[in-house]
C-alpha cells in the first residue's frame, strides 16, 4: 500500500499514514478512496425500497397531505431532520403547515418510534398523510402497525441493522443494510440515507412536471450530511461516499457558511477552516447536547437558522447543554470506572455496568470512554426517566465486536428480557427490565467471549515522526482529511524530554507541557490525565503518544503535540 501510494505522488509520511489505514485490496482504487469526485458518489436507485419510498413521497407532496418528519435525538438524527424539512420546504415548496417535527425524547421516550412518540402524533391529531423516519425505525415494527391502524403510512430511511426486509407494515424500508439490498455502501449514515431518499423524490418531482428543471439540487444541506456522518463514527476507511461527502460539506462550511457555522466559530473561538475533528469534536457534541439533558429540537433549530442573531441564541442554548454534559458525564465516568475495574478484576471479557443513579442522556459517550480505558466492548445501563423498573442501555465495540449481534445473541437466548433493541456495528440501544440486568451482564459477557476478540487497551500509532515537527508535516496530514472512523488522526510515538509540567484546568486534571523532541522544543497540552504510578517530572525521558497540532492565540499559530499516553523510557 506503502508503494501504490508513493506511486501516486504521496510523500513518505502520508504513504504511511494510508497503509495504515486502508485495506491491501484497496491500492488498486487509492486515489477514489482518499479523493473520490462527486461522480463517484453512489446514487439512490440501488437502494431497497426506493422506489416505493419515493412514490409515497411524491404523492404526498403533490396531494398536499401532511408529512411528519420523525428522526433520532442524535447528531446523525438531528442533522437528517435539517435535510428532510430543508428538502420538503425550500426545494419542494412543501407548506410549513403541512411538515411537522416529532423527535423522540431520549430520557423519557427512549430511542426509536417509540410508544411515547407515538402517543404524541396521535395526540395531536394526525390520522392520515406519511411518515418519514431518519436514523431509526427498522426494529419498530408494533408502532408502526398503531400508525398504519391510524391512517399514516410509514417510509423508514435508517442504517441500522434490520431483520428481513424490514418492518411488515412499513410502507417502504430504505436501508442499504438489508439482506436484499444492492446498494454498495454499507457504512453510510442514517442522514446520508435520509439524503439520497430525498435526491430521488426531487428527481421524481422534476420527472412529473411537478417542479422545474433547474429546481436547486441538495447541496446545500451537504454541511448536515457531513456534520451527521462525522458525529456518527461511521467509517471513513471502507466507505468512499462519508469521505466524499464529509469533504464536500466542509468545503461548503468553511466557504458558504451558513449562520449556525458562523455562530459555532464565534462562541467556540475558532480560528482556520474548520476541518472534520471541528465537527466530530465540537459541533456533534454541541448539537447533540441539548438532546442528552433534555428534548433534541433545539439542535434543529440551531442548524436551520437563517438569522446570525437567531443562531447565536440557539448556540448559546446548545452550548450551555454541553457543559451541563460534561458535569454529568465526568461524575457518571468516574463511578463507572470503578464498576469497571471490579468487573476486570473478576475476569470480564464484556463490561456491562449498571449505574443505578445514572444518566440515559450521557451513557453511551461513557461507555466509549470505558471502552478506551479497558479495551473491551461495553454496555453502560441506567434508569429510564419516569418508567420505574425500566432500563436503558448504550453498547459501543472495539475493533471485530459486532453489537447488533450480540444483542440478537442475548434477545435469542433470553426471549422477552430485551423489551426493545437495535443498532450496528459498532453501537447500539436497548430496553430492557431492571430485574433482567444480570443476565444481559452475563449473556454480553458470554457474546465478548463467543466474539474471540481480543480485549485489553490498544493504542494503535503510525511510529515516529519523519524529522522534528514542522508546519511542512501540518500540511502533509491535512491533505488527507477528512479524519474519521477507521481514517483517524495520526497517532505519532516516540521518545521526547520533558522540559516543563505543570497542571492547568478545573481541578488540575490537565497538564501543560514543554518537551524536546527530536533537538526541537514545542509544547504540548494532555487532557484528562489518568491515575499514573509514576510522577510527571521536569527533565525525565519519556515516550511519548501524541497527535501533531497547530494552536492560534491571539492571531498567533504555534505548533502543538495533543498528548495521547506519556510513560517512562
């Protein structure tokens, strides 16, 4: 891969970085894989139910019958909201009267077209017309059949695992992970399904007569599509179309802003062009923040904003949301870790920790973060708000765990203990009772081990720098952004000396450094720095883990190492 990519004109260090990061089978389409064209993008028509998808979709555009647009609380969800109603009222001159919102509450209703979202749209007096799910509804076959007895047809646009063909009384179910499906890419997010359902209904609308020819095309809402596959964690390494369509929605961002990206820069102080850790690491989290601790609209309203004024108060909201995530989220990680640890310590392969006082809305971002810790796939479960002896749980994987079949393997060998379920590869939700949480414990352990992954903490790196860090090597990685899933941030090891520590943060859980590394000083930041047997001391020789960086102050930009792991030679 090394050769085919120097080959190509790649220079040593990015030719590295590639053949870490793609498949030997891929050198043969590198250049497509690194820089695919819009050309390349897959379109709609091999996609299952597309067709059905779109003729009930037309129809009701034309009929002007009312759509209900109902997505995931999520960041993926969220932005697929944005494009769906973009798509309804700006291109397809849909009536604002006729869209309406329904996003489930991810605490009190939990995830999917659940009972509670439900409950709702009938009790607001929808009896007919069509619903769209983005992000979810192909394991939520019993609500949609009370829709369908109310008169409201149902089209699914999901990514998520799906028995069959997909909920029975679904009107149409588009999702390229189907077992009959054609479609080529399995690894696209539930926005950029939602994405192309509607590129084939503006075709159709055109094809009828219905609109004219130079109707827009979606472009426009290419900044949602990037900014929900990035946040989602789908994979940037075996899927062309989330690196496409990542790297056109940033362009887009970064040269057409919209004013929630305008007022994402000013309240986070952001100086450059924003690049995919912009969005996977400061705007995913913003826009989903609102959704952890509360109900998920404000994100909506924050990306369709058409004021700068009206966008600086959503992100003002959302930005608020996210510190009070932080808060819930470090106090929820720190008793998981000691669940988690006693649970290594007893010889666990899967951690699946039950935090009887904990929070819905963060713990599936701290189940990653234990999965980072202990390298082993993790559940972490906590009440359901409002529904006593009901349970929530968010699963995330390591690298060859599947979790959508583990939670197949747990509903098959105790029928009835998982009250509702779902996900992919790599995360997942679940119901379930609070009686019933020692035996998923045991039967997610019995899956780990069945998996034959290996479990323990890894981390993976591309080896050493090149030579001493230069703004030359900034440039050299940030030709192959995006960075994602699968395509992360290069991860640079080597040893270094430590000229300068010194704590920094609320409760000094950062430390500031100075180091020398290869004859050149640079600083260096650490974040969340663990519990070490050892002292960080000035003139120590260390090895050192660390992303390569640039920081701006005051129009001033510095190169910077991001410090990943620090131990001693």
């Amino acid at each position: 891969m090394e050769e085919a990519a120097q080959s190509l004109e790649y220079t040593p260090l990015q030719s590295r970085i590639i053949s870490g990061r793609l498949a030997e089978q891929q050198a043969v389409s590198l250049q497509r894989q690194i820089r695919p064209q819009m050309s390349e993008l897959d379109g709609p028509d091999s996609l299952p139910d597309i067709g059905k998808a779109v003729e009930r979709l037309t129809r009701a555009v034309v009929d002007r019958q009312p759509i209900l647009v109902c997505t995931d609380h999520d960041a993926d969800g969220v932005s697929g909201h944005c494009v769906v109603r973009t798509a309804l009222m700006d291109n397809f001159a849909h009536p604002p009267e006729l869209t309406h919102s329904f996003i489930s509450h991810r605490m009190k209703e939990g995830y999917g077209i659940s009972e509670g979202v439900v409950d709702r749209i009938l009790a607001a007096g929808h009896d007919r017309g069509v619903l769209l799910s983005v992000d979810q509804g192909s394991s939520d076959e019993p609500r949609i059949a009370r829709l369908a007895d109310a008169g409201i047809d149902t089209v699914v646009t999901d990514h998520h695992g799906v028995e069959g063909s997909g909920p029975p009384s679904a009107y149409a179910c588009v999702n390229p992970v189907r077992e009959d499906s054609r479609f080529p890419d399995k690894f696209v997010a539930g926005c950029h399904v939602a994405w192309l359902t509607m590129a084939a209904v503006r075709r159709e609308l055109i094809r009828i007569g219905r609109l004219p020819d130079d109707t827009p095309h979606l472009h426009d809402t290419l900044p949602f599509v990037a900014l929900g596959t990035t946040a989602d964690c789908v994979s940037f390494s075996r899927s062309r179309n989330n690196r496409l369509i990542v790297q056109r929605g940033l362009h887009r961002i970064n040269h057409r802003p919209d004013p929630c990206w305008q007022a994402l820069r000013e309240i986070r102080k952001l100086d450059g062009p924003m690049t995919s850790s912009t969005l996977g690491f400061l705007a995913g989290p913003m826009v989903n923040a609102q959704g952890r601790v509360d109900e998920a609209m404000v994100g909506v309203r924050f990306l369709l904003s058409v004021s700068l004024a009206e966008a600086r108060k959503y992100a003002g909201l959302l930005n608020a949301a996210n510190e009070e995530r932080k808060e819930i989220q470090e106090a929820m990680r720190l008793l998981a870790m000691d669940e988690a640890s006693r649970q290594v310590a007893r010889g666990a392969a899967g951690l699946a920790v039950w935090l009887e006082a904990g929070h819905s809305g963060v713990h599936g971002v701290v189940a990653s973060r234990l999965v980072e810790a202990f390298g082993r796939p993790t559940m972490c479960i906590s009440p359901k708000q409002g529904k006593p002896g009901i349970v929530t749980a968010s699963a995330r994987a390591v690298p060859g765990f599947h979790v959508r079949n583990a939670f197949a393997f747990i509903d098959e060998s105790y029928p009835g203990a998982l009250l509702a379920w779902g996900g992919h590869e790599g995360a997942g939700g679940l119901t379930a009772r609070e009686a019933d949480i020692p035996a998923i414990q045991a039967l997610w352990d019995q899956a780990v081990i069945d998996s034959g992954v290996d479990v323990g903490p890894v981390l993976m790196t591309d080896g050493p720098l090149p030579g001493p860090p230069d703004f030359a090597m900034i440039t050299e990685i940030e030709c192959l952004q995006p960075y994602g899933r699968e395509f992360d941030a290069p991860v640079f090891s080597q040893e270094m000396k430590l000229v300068e520590a010194r704590p920094v943060g609320q409760g000094n859980k950062h430390v500031k450094l100075t180091v020398e590394l290869a004859g050149r000083l640079i600083d260096g930041i650490w974040f969340n720095v663990p519990s070490i047997p050892w002292s960080i001391e000035p003139g120590m020789r260390v090895r050192g883990v660390f992303e390569l960086d640039t920081n701006t102050f005051r129009g001033e930009t510095k190169l910077q190492l991001l410090i990943r792991h620090i131990e001693p030679v």
